[in-house]
C-alpha cells in the first residue's frame, strides 16, 4: 500500500458538528441526557486537543534497532541545570575558565559550522520542548543486502510549534538560495522537503575533525562500490519535527501519528519488557537490540583469503567471534538516567540470559555474596573495588573465550603459562601451576586506593594502593604465585623476603616502563587473613597486615555509604564499588595545576578534537581551549562534589549495574 497516497483523517480531525448534530436531533435522548452527553463529548474534544505528540514507543517502528530518548526534554534541561555538575561549571570561581574555553570554542567550532550550514544555533535551542529522539531503524537491512538502516530524529517543540515551523522554513529558504534542489513531497498529507545529500555537502568544519579515508584497492578484487548519495527528510507534524534519511522511514513515523496501524516499538516484547522495569520516569533513556544486530551481523559473508594477496594473519571470522564472545544470545542493552531527588541514578540492563549466557557475560555474571569493604579497607580509601566471582569457573570461561574466538590468543595463553610453569620446576619439580596457583584462587578480589601522600607530580600520580585476592590457602598461593610473576617480573624466581609482624613480605623489582624513568620500584605481597596483597607502596601493605591486630576505622563506617549503597540493590550483590569523587578531584585539580606550565602552545592551529587524534602531532595541545591555569582553587568548587557508589548483579534474565551519586551535602538548603 502506497501510505504517501493514502489520505486519513484521524478521529479528532472529524468537525464536532458531525457528532452533535445526530445526538441534538435523535427524539431517543431526553434534554437532560443530551446536555451530559454534549459535556462529556466536550471534555474528550478538550483532552484531544491538549494529547500532545504519543510517546516515543508508540510513533517508532517495530525494527527499531537503537533508541535515545528524553521523553520531556524540558524537564531534562531543568533537571540538568540544578545538577551538581551545572552548578559546578556555571559557579563564579570557573568563570576565567568557563569562558577562556566557549570564547574558542565559539570562535573554532561552532561560528564556522554556523557559516557552513547557514543557520544559528541559538534559534533552535529553545525548541526541545517534550519529546527528543535519536532512532536507528532496521528498514529492511539484514547484514548481507543493500537496504541501509534508517536514521530518525524528533523534536516535540510543544508550545513553540509555531516558532519550530517559522524557523524551518527560514532554514528551508536559505538552502533554496544557496543552490540546493530540495523538492517537496506529501507524506500522508504532511509536507515535507526532501533535500539530495552527498559527500561534498558535509560541513567542511565537520570535516576536519575526522581523518580522511584513503581508497585502497586489494589486489584480485573489484573496487568497492561507493555509496549513493543519500537524502534528508524533513517535516513538521503538528508540533513534531520529522527528519529521516528517506522517506521510506518517514512514512512509517508519520502513518502512526495519523491513525495507521503499523507495527510500533511498543509490540516488541524486548522493548517493552525494558521499558516497563527501566524507563518509566527516566530523564533520558538508550535501548539497542542486540538479537537483531548481531543476527544481520551474522548474516555477512566470511572474508575469504585472496591468494593475490596473501596474509601472514589467519581470516577473521565474525561468526565464530560473536559466538565466543556471547554476542549470539544477547538480547538487549538498555539504560536509564533518572533524578531521586536525593541524588542521580543511572542504571545499564545487559539482557543476556542465563540459558543463552556465554563469552563476557558468563564471566560478568556473580552469585549474590557479599561485596562491602571489609574491616581491613581504611577509612580514607578513595576508590574501593569488589568482585566476588568463582576463580575457578572464570578461568574456565576466559580459557573457552579464547579459544573459540581465536585459536591463536588461546595458544599464546597456554605457552606463558607453559613458560611459568617450566621456569617453576627447575627449582621444585612437582610445581603444576593450575593445581597450584588456579587450584588456590578463592572467589574474591578486592582493589583499593588511597590520596597521593604529596603534591609533587611523582607522587600525585602514584597514589598508594593495593590488590588482594581471597585464598582458600593464602599461603600455598604466595608459594605458587613466580610461575605466573615470571612471565613479568625478572627476579620472580627469587624475590627478597623480609620479615613483619610474624608475616613473610616478597618484593619483586617492577621493569621500568620507559628509558626516562631513574626510580627503582617494587611490587610487594604477602599473605594474610586468608588473602593475598599486592602493593607497589610497603606502607600501605604493612598497614594490610598490622589490621588483623589493631584495624583502623574502616570504609564501611563511613557516613552516608550504607544507605547510598542500598539504593545501588545492597553490598550483597557480589560487586560494589565506591569512589570518593570529593577526593579525586581535588587530585585531578592539583595534576592540572601542576601542568599547565608544560601545556606549551605551537604555532600551528590547535584543536581539541584533532588533538584527541592519533594522528595529531606532539606539538598539539589543548591549552588555547582548556586553559587550566585558570582553575580556581578547589577550596572555592569542593562543595560540588561528594561520593558515588555502583553495583552489579545477575539473575536469570540478564545483568544489571546500578549507579547512584547522592547529592553533595553542602548543596542542600
């Protein structure tokens, strides 16, 4: 059916005159009952007028393949602009900083994308006023066709239709004058422009920022065909703005805004499945499906080897690799952003089954154990990280992973460990690493940091920390662990030993990692408590092994964690994590300041974007853009930031990671 011929008229569109008049004549409706039926048609008339554009699953197809959403983006933007985060970058201290940065970006980015397009950006960004999507569609593409993916945005500009359709219009006129042959085209009724889209027609400041691909033809094989120009499709419906990559895409949007029937989001039972546990009541909201990606994924053809070109590199092969890595029985990803009042959360649904659960996810997934620090974590840890996973069955899964995604990673794998293990035997001839180092893995692993002792560069970038893993039989594992050090550390065979508090800590030299480096440092570990530690800095594991007699005041006390942490789904979870966003950054603070003196300008041009290139020579910098000698003293911005805490847990539908900042004390009235 051609939907673009097919002319609707929705309910609401049909005259009130229509329905009144058969009521106001029919002899059967007394003068009493016709006056409550013509209130209540004048209620529903009213609450027609004021539905507003559906939501976001009701006007999206079925084959959505990507989703993101601020169902109110008015509410979002308010939401935002009394976040910590807002407040941080609009408060006065900031405001060298703030405005050294938007003067070039103003000046580098956006005034020249300006002239390139022909618009300005500030008449459009009062527009978002409900509803503002991104969609990728599926429109027919399976992986192995020529059909392309659709490509959606919707703006809801509410009560500034008029302003929405004015300043379309303006834009629609510039492009006319400028050349373009943009034809019109009904659409159900709607107009739309459809303007022809080509290479040449990208902004050339958008151009800069991305390296240009260079054509290369492989020998013994045709030239690849070069993509059609495409087209932009744009409307307004109502207060709607539609813009689409074809019309085709297009059409499906506007045939449910009008009253057709065609399949919405909002029959997909992934979808829904997501929406109804996650979104409502989400600021914004991502949803991808996976199922249908990675199906068309693994409809592409295999690359075969060209004997004209031969490769010392064995095929890649997708189909085997989406396998290993558990990508064939992923169903969806989805998140949510939402405002407690209280604080921020965020949340990611990884929906991979247990029964189809495999590769990475098996390997993310944890029984429900407990994940809180426990009483040897200080008081003043900065960051704090567990993971409660079976060692023995995570071995078990990385090892399969290897091995069915590549042969050759899972080769190299066993031959270190073959290495380690010969390395080991010359001094005890009964050593077998898996019995001995795997067999006496534990299901816990524990990562912390505290602040940098100083505020010298050296020691603001080595901040102390330490590494632990639960041990069925710490002692057997510190015996095991040189058939593994040994593939890293020179001197693993024979460690120096030294004596503390009745425990045996080992030191292994760390290899310097560049030719520059003058300072000799350690990697040190002993066991304790049914625990391995590992620590570059002695102090910090000589603190690990004194708690056992005379702990410090632990993590765990710390004021405010135990209730952010429920809002996380608990300790209990089997990974928790804390960072003290409060102390970070007054360390993130220090390093800038510490180098802005070395954030030298060149000559030539300086981008941020081009600077994050690999391509971008060492003479760049981002000094012009992100002068960070203008940083106020963190004393005057503290006040913005506090702590987070995240978990993640696994049940039989998939995993789930839970994120909540709760908001900073001192911001509270």
């Amino acid at each position: 059916m051609n939907l673009r011929a097919q002319k609707t008229f929705p309910a609401s569109n049909y005259p009130p005159v229509a329905i009144v008049h058969p009521i106001m004549t029919n002899r059967f409706f007394t003068p009493v009952l016709r006056g409550k039926i013509l209130f209540a048609l004048a209620l529903v008339t009213t609450a027609a007028a004021f539905a507003g554009i559906p939501s976001v699953e009701k006007i999206l197809p079925a084959d959505t393949l990507f989703v993101l959403a601020a169902p109110d983006f008015a509410k979002l933007r308010a939401t935002f602009a009394k976040s910590p985060q807002s407040r941080f970058w609009n408060d006065a201290a900031m405001k060298p900083f703030r405005e050294k940065f938007l003067a070039k970006w103003n000046e580098e980015f956006v005034g020249p994308l300006e002239r390139d397009l022909g618009v300005k950006f500030d008449d459009y960004s009062s527009l978002p006023q409900g509803l503002l999507t991104f969609a990728i569609t599926q429109e027919g593409w399976t992986g192995n066709n020529d059909a392309e993916p659709g490509v959606l945005l919707l703006l809801d500009a509410k009560d500034k239709s008029d302003q929405l359709k004015k300043t379309l219009a303006d834009l629609l006129k510039k492009w006319t004058d400028a050349g373009k042959a943009i034809k019109a085209e009904k659409i159900r009724d709607v107009e739309f422009a459809v303007v022809p889209l080509s290479s040449n027609d990208v902004p050339k400041t958008l151009k800069q920022f991305s390296p240009q691909k260079q054509e290369v033809q492989e020998l013994g094989k045709e030239p690849a065909k070069k993509s059609p120009d495409g087209q932009l499709v744009i409307g307004q419906f109502e207060s709607l703005l539609i813009i689409g990559n074809s019309t085709k895409c297009v059409e499906g949007v506007v045939a449910r805004l009008t009253g057709g029937s065609a399949p919405a989001l909002a029959d997909e039972p992934l979808f829904e499945q997501n929406r109804l546990a996650l979104f409502r009541d989400a600021g914004f909201f991502a949803w991808f499906n996976a199922k249908n990606f990675f199906d068309a994924l693994a409809k592409l053809p295999e690359e075969k080897p060209n004997p004209q070109a031969p490769s010392v590199f064995p095929p890649f092969e997708l189909k085997k690799a989406l396998a290993g890595l558990g990508l064939g029985g992923l169903k969806t990803i989805a998140l949510d952003f939402k405002d407690a009042g209280d604080g921020s959360t965020f949340e990611i649904f990884v929906g991979a089954p247990e029964s189809s659960r495999a590769g990475l996810f098996k390997l993310l997934a944890t029984d429900a154990k407990d994940a809180g620090p426990p009483p040897f974590v200080p008081a003043d840890a900065v960051k704090f990280h567990r993971w409660r996973p079976d060692a023995q069955k995570a071995i078990a899964t990385l090892e399969k992973l290897l091995g069915d995604t590549s042969p050759q990673l899972f080769n190299t794998w066993n031959f270190l460990l073959s290495n380690g293990e010969e390395g080991v035997k010359q001094f005890d001839p009964a050593y077998d690493l898996r019995k001995n180092l795997f067999g006496n893995l534990g299901d816990d692993f524990i990562a912390y940091e505290k602040a940098p002792r100083g505020n010298s560069l050296v020691e603001l970038s080595s901040a102390p920390s330490l590494f632990a893993i639960g041990s069925p039989n710490a002692e057997q594992l510190v015996r095991a662990l040189p058939g593994l050090l040994s593939l890293r550390f020179g001197d693993a065979f024979k460690p120096k030993v030294r004596e503390f508090l009745g425990k045996k800590i080992f030191s292994v030299v760390v290899p310097a990692t560049s030719p520059v480096e003058t300072e000799v440092k350690s990697l040190s570990y002993a066991a304790s408590g049914g625990y391995v530690a590992f620590s570059t800095d002695a102090a910090t594991l000589e603190e690990f092994l004194r708690s056992a007699e005379s702990p410090a005041r632990p993590l765990r006390e710390t004021a405010g964690l135990a209730d952010a942490a429920q809002r996380v789904g608990g300790q209990s979870t089997g990974l928790f994590s804390y960072e003290n966003q409060s102390e970070t950054m007054r360390v993130a603070f220090e390093v800038f300041k510490k180098l802005a003196p070395f954030a030298t300008n060149s000559a030539s041009s300086s981008n941020p974007l081009l600077n994050a290139l690999p391509i971008a020579g060492p003479e760049k910098s981002f000094r012009e853009w992100m002068d960070v000698s203008l940083l106020p003293d963190y004393a005057k911005v503290s006040k913005y930031f506090y702590f987070n805490v995240w978990a993640g847990s696994a049940n039989v539908d998939g995993l789930t990671f839970k994120f909540f900042s709760p908001a900073p004390p001192q911001l509270k009235p």
